[in-house]
C-alpha cells in the first residue's frame, strides 16, 4: 500500500480486529504518523569517545 500524499510505501503499525493500520514512514510527508517521530525521540543519541 502506498500513501496517498507522497508515494512512499506505508508499514504496518499495528494490527487490529479490523485489519491491519498502515502509517507513512517519510518524516517529510504531511501525513507522517507522529507516534513513530516519538518512538526515535525516546532513543538516547550515541555517546561519543574523544581522543
């Protein structure tokens, strides 16, 4: 299934009673679901080892 909006293939969100949700994954789309922006927001960036 592809979004309607930008094109982009959607993924699979959650599956429910009544089907499978399809969410667009291209943060630049307007129709990019939020929920997924907050699951990349919780992730703590990578600490960096300096020399």
């Amino acid at each position: 299934m592809k979004c309607a909006v930008c094109g982009l293939e959607m993924i699979v969100y959650q599956v429910t009673e009544d089907g499978p949700v399809y969410v667009c994954r291209n943060k630049r789309c307007p129709d990019f679901d939020k929920r997924l922006r907050k699951e990349a927001e919780e992730t703590p960036p990578e600490e960096e080892t300096g020399d």
